[in-house]
C-alpha cells in the first residue's frame, strides 16, 4: 500500500516535470527556435532547493507552500492511475470524486494564507485574481463533472471508469467534454487563463516573495498538480489506462492538445475569464446536462 | 578556410586576456550544487542603461538563450543572476543596491557595458558612478557600447565555466565578507540612508 | 499672427520659428496677452541659457499653435543670484513639471509651484549642477576615482603591428637557432641540398 503510494507520488513527480519540459520545448518550436533540454524543470526545481533562505516573514509564510504541496500530493493519492483495479489505485477506495474536488482547491487557498503573511501589494492583486478566476473555473467543470456523476449514477471514479468500457465519455458525452477542457486549460495555468502569474503585470503574483526552497516546493506542487488534473480527465473522460503505455499515450495525447490551445491564444484579463466561463461553457455543460 | 577567418581569430587570441583561471578544489556536494547552478539559472534583468536595448534580443528567439538553461524571472527573489545595463545614476544605485541585497545567494552580477568598467560615456557625469564593483560584488564584465548579443551570450557561458570549475572567487562571497569596505564606499557617496525612504517627510514632500 | 506683430517686435529665425524679446517688468501681461489672444495658445517647452558673462540667465518659454506648426519664443532675462518668477501653472498645467526641472538644474523659483523638490537629483546638496559656475570635472575627480592601466592608452592598430613584428623577430631568433644547432649532413646529399636552399629562401624573401 505505502509503496503504491510512494510509486504514484514518483511518477507524479516524474511525469509532471517532464510534461513541463514538453511544453517549453513544444513552445519554443512555435516561437521558430529550440527550446531547453527536457530535464530542464528537473535542473530547476534542484538549483532552488540548493539556495539560501533570506526572508524572514514569519511561520505562515513557511505554511503557505506546504498546504499548497499537500493539497496537491493529496489530489494525485486520491485518483487511481489504472483503471483495471489492482495496482497503483491509491486511496480512491477511501474517497470518491468529491474528495478529489475539494483537494483542488487547497492549492490556491494555501497561497493566499502564504501571500497574507508578508503583505506585498503584488502578491495580493495575484491571489484575488487567482481566487476570482477559480470562481469562474469551478462552474462549468462542475457541472460537467455532476452530469457523469448523474450518468453513472455513482461518485466512484473506479466506476465511472469501468463503465467507458464500450464507448469513451467523450463520444458518449461530447459537450461535457468541451465544458470541462475548457476549464481544464485554466487549471492547467494555460492562456487564455493564465492572468494569475504574469509575469510583467503582478510580477509573478503569488509568487511574488518565493525565494529558494519556497519557489522549489510552489514548483513542485505545480507539476504533481498538473499530472493529477491530466489524470482526472483521462479517467472522467477516456476511459482510464490499462497499462502504463495507455496512461503515457492518452496524458500526453491530452497534454498537447492543452499545450497547443496555450500557444495560440493571448492572455484574458480576469474579468473577461470569468466572463467568458460563465457563459460559454457553462451554457455548453448544462445543455450537454439535458442529454444525460 | 579562408585566410580572413583564420587571420582574425589569431589577432583577435592575441589581444584577449586569459580567461581560464585556476580551478580551485570542491567537495562532491560543492561540485553537484555548483552544476546544478551552472545548469539553470534565473535572471532579473535590470535595465538600469541604455544596455538594457541588448537584453530583450538575448532573451527571445533570435538569439534564444533558454537553451543554455537561463530563463527570465520577475522579482529578484527568485533570481541568481542581476544583470547591471549599462551606466548607474546615484538613484539607481540606491535601488540597484536594494536589488541585490533581496537576491539569495548563491548569487551573480553579470555588469554589462563600459560605463560599469570605468565610467565608460558617462566618464565626466555628475551623477553616474564610475565602478560598480565599488558597490556591489561583481562576477563578470561584458565590455562594449554596446555589447552584442553574442558578446552577452558568451559572458554567460564563461560565467557558467567559471561557476563548475569554481575558478573566481564569487561577488556575493567578497560582499559578505568585506561588506565594511562596500558600505563604506555606500554610504560616502549615497548618504546613511541608502534605501529610499518612503514613511518620513521625504525630501520636502509630505507623504502622510 | 499679425495681432501679434502689431504690438510687440518679432523676428522670424526659421520657417517655422519666431522670436519676441520682452523686458521683466512686461512679461506676465505680454504672456496672458498672447496666450488668449493670437493662437499660440499653448506652452510646449520652458528652456534655461546660463549667460555668465552677462551675469543673467535667459528664459525662453515655447509656445505653439493648435495645427503645431508654428513656434514661437517669448525671451524674459532673470537675474543670476537665486531670483524667482511667478508660475505658469495658472496658464498652462504642464509647466509644473519644467519649473521643477529648472528649479533643481538652476536654482531658480517659481512663486505659485507647490512640486519644487526632488526630481532627477536625489538628496542633492550641492550647487544646481547646470549653473557655469559648477566645475563637472573638479566635481567627479574628488568623488570618484578611476581604474589605472589607462595611462598609456596605445592605438589598437599600433599594438597590433608593435605585436605582430616581435613575434616575426622571435621566429626569426628560433630558426636561427635551430640552423646553428643542426648537425652536419653526409656529402652525398651536398649537392641536392645545395640546389634546394636557395629555392626555398627566394620563396620566404617574396612573401
């Protein structure tokens, strides 16, 4: 049990990193030149844990990152990677799709309590984006999310999984997939929805004040993140994995079509973000509802 | 070949000073930590000069930089290294001064631009400052007025040589430990209070 | 235009540029009058010309038209000691800013400017620096000091050659030695060796 865990939290780690590296390079190559190599995040996130500390803001603002990391290890434990129900579930037989909803919103509330503690104007501006913008997220994937809910008739990943074994979520319920993508791309931190961090607006925003060690674990828990939030929607809505080659394929078939969408866009502000999600796939998902 | 290339390369070996200096020895640890810093490096790009027109072409895809592993980071907090553009006005130098004080170590200046050297065009200013390594620790020079951005490219890459072999003793080393002779070259020129002061009476305007 | 030709005397300077010169006393009413009146309505720049010599400073204030094309130049003199001016603020809103400039680059006041502190110069204590009376070099040679190694300052071209030629006599040095250094060869290989040399040393003379 504890080594299936320490495997999930590995690969998490592994995956999320080198999906990062991915998407520089993938960027770049849209840009016309080449990018770094891909254990580029790899070298980062280790150069950071090596630095000094030089800040001294108080216990919150150790705490913040730590919620925040948390938040995210908890996520990925929750999601069983195989869909087969023998190796590498996790927790899910301790939690369902509702537990997993909640941990996600851990990370950005531990960010705001870390930014409270030191008080830069700058970090404040980036988590009432962040948390505004989330306001927006949350609608449509919820209600996408509820709608395989009601079409499963259970809150079991495990289950929903087992029941794509004929046709996938995503031909059987196609605009619930669209409501949800598109949502998905700001969880990801992928423009359009990306105003959190920008870096020449809010300088970094949250992560204002991250020095070292704390922009290390911010890192970190951004990749586990982004893997378990890859990993939900191939579970929701693709039928799972069968085998590591099946996880690798479809995360990555998801990835690029995420990363791809990234590129092209600019950048919304967060009132039109939450404009937008509040209508377009909002509408989308509840209409998809009617055909549950 | 043709015998223009080959000619230029010897004048130019002839007037170039050595560059490889002596490694000093590092424990194992030393040396992973100092390639992984060599590796990946995060950089606040201060544009204090006219330097800072020579930054945004080595950062983008022109002459892209991000495949050496050095990207572009907001707050200094984040950064290793602090690029110094071009000439420093005494305002600037409060503030450039606070910049670096915010970086963690380990921690690098890369002084781009003749006027860091040796007051460069700005020699017979009032205002601008001569030496920056009076101030603060500096790492590397990259002369020229402007420096191409190839010239910055290879400033980073000796930089990058020097940090895995530990061949120079780095700039935030020699802050630390002769920080007297920095603050006093501070406050001479600057005043006791080398921050900008934003609570008091400021100058004659009244903030409260 | 012709409004103002009327009362005061211009000159033209250029196509575009015009000139009027009015005494202190005058100048607040010649400035409302033309402001209001002609249709350089509009201040664009107030300059500074430091006449030492004549021990005054030269105002100029720039005014221009609505299309923007015409300039044209109201000259006041102000005396050197620290004298001051009453504002233009109440006339033309950005001139708070070029007061304060002047102020901090001159020393000269502007009764009716609220912003004359700091600018460019922090927490200067000094003589306004564009005053003809402060020395810029005495000034940076007692605050600042330079690196050496610039005292023989050669031409890059210069060295260059100077290089070039001691590496050529240090060739020279070695062949030389080297020559004097070879043992003797056998007597049959003389006379094919003897042929060769001279080959050789015409084709190291040409180049």
């Amino acid at each position: 049990m504890f080594v299936d865990l320490l495997i999930m939290l590995v690969m998490a780690y592994g995956f999320g990193f080198l999906y990062y590296g991915l998407y520089r390079n993938i960027s770049a190559r849209v840009h016309g030149r080449f990018g770094p190599s891909l254990a580029q995040s790899f070298y980062d996130s280790i150069k950071l844990f090596t630095k000094n500390t030089s800040t001294d803001f108080g216990w919150m603002f150790f705490a913040g990152p730590i919620i925040m990391a948390s938040g995210a290890i908890m996520t990925v434990l929750f999601i069983p990677y195989f869909n087969h129900g023998e190796r590498l579930i996790g927790l899910s037989p301790y939690g369902n799709l509702i537990v997993v909803l909640y941990f996600m919103v851990l990370g950005p509330l531990g960010n705001a309590l870390g930014v409270g503690s030191h008080g830069n104007p700058f970090g404040a501006m980036g988590i009432t984006r962040g948390l505004t913008r989330l306001l927006g997220l949350e609608m449509p994937f919820y209600i996408a999310v509820v709608g395989l809910m009601i079409a499963n008739e259970s809150a079991d990943i495990s289950t929903i999984m087992a029941n794509q074994a004929e046709t996938y979520n995503i031909i059987a319920h196609p605009l619930l997939f669209i409501a949800a993508f598109i949502s998905f791309l700001g969880f990801l931190g992928k423009s359009p929805f990306d105003v959190v961090g920008a870096p020449q607006e809010v300088y970094s925003g949250p992560a204002v004040e991250f020095g070292g060690k704390f922009l290390a674990l911010a890192l970190s828990q951004s990749a586990i993140f982004s893997f378990a939030k890859l990993l939900l929607m191939v579970n929701l809505f693709l039928g799972g994995a069968d085998s590591l080659w099946d996880l690798i394929l479809k995360t990555f078939v998801l990835f690029v079509a995420s990363v791809f969408v990234g590129n092209v866009y600019g950048r919304f502000t967060t009132a039109q973000s939450v404009d937008f999600l509040l209508k377009v796939p909002t509408v989308i998902a509840i209409v998809g509802l009617l055909f549950v | 070949m043709q015998k223009g290339f080959v000619a230029y390369n010897n004048e130019q070996k002839s007037l170039e000073a050595e560059t490889e200096g002596i490694k000093n020895s590092q424990t194992l640890i030393q040396k992973a930590m100092n390639w992984f810093s060599a590796r990946s490096m995060f950089v606040v790009a201060y544009g204090t000069g006219c330097g800072a027109i020579e930054m945004p072409p080595v950062f983008t895809s022109r002459y892209d930089i991000e495949r050496l592993g050095v990207v572009g980071v907001a707050t200094p907090r984040q950064a290793d290294i602090m690029i110094v553009s071009g000439y420093c006005s005494l305002k600037t130098l409060r503030r450039v001064i606070r910049t670096y004080e915010q970086m963690s170590e380990p921690k690098y200046v890369i002084a781009l631009g003749s006027c860091t050297i040796n007051g460069g065009m700005y020699w017979d200013s009032y205002n601008t400052i001569k030496k920056l390594e009076e101030y603060i620790g500096v790492d590397m020079y990259v002369a020229g007025c402007m420096p191409r951005p190839e010239a910055l490219i290879e400033g980073f890459v000796k930089l990058q040589e020097s940090i895995r072999n530990n061949t120079i003793q780095p700039g935030y080393i020699k802050y630390r430990e002769d920080y007297a002779y920095y603050q006093a070259n501070q406050e001479k020129l600057l005043g006791k209070e080398i921050q900008p002061v934003y609570e008091e009476d400021y100058a004659g305007m009244n903030l409260s | 235009m012709k409004n103002l030709q009327k009362t005061y005397e211009v000159t033209q300077k250029a196509e575009r540029l015009f000139e009027v010169t009015i005494p202190q006393t005058q100048f607040w009413e010649a400035m409302i009058h033309i402001s209001t009146q002609t249709e350089f309505n509009t201040l664009s720049q107030i300059a500074c010309t430091d006449w030492i010599e004549e021990e005054h400073f030269l105002l100029i204030y720039i005014l221009t038209n609505d299309a923007r094309d015409k300039n044209l130049m109201l000259k006041v003199t102000l005396g050197r000691e620290y004298e001051s001016m009453p504002s233009a603020i109440t006339l033309f809103p950005q001139a708070e800013v070029m007061e304060r400039d002047l102020h901090e680059m001159y020393g000269i006041g502007f009764e009716g400017n609220d912003t004359l502190y700091d600018f460019v110069l922090e927490q200067w204590n000094d003589l306004p620096p564009l005053r003809r009376e402060f020395d810029t070099l005495a000034f940076v040679h007692e605050h600042f000091a330079f690196k050496g190694g610039r005292e023989d300052n050669k031409d890059v071209k210069v060295e260059q050659k100077r290089r070039r030629e001691e590496a050529k006599k240090q060739k020279a040095l070695e062949a030389e030695k080297e020559e004097a250094e070879k043992p003797k060869e056998p007597e049959t290989d003389t006379e094919e060796t003897q042929d060769k040399k001279p080959d050789t040393k015409e084709a190291e003379d040409g180049q």
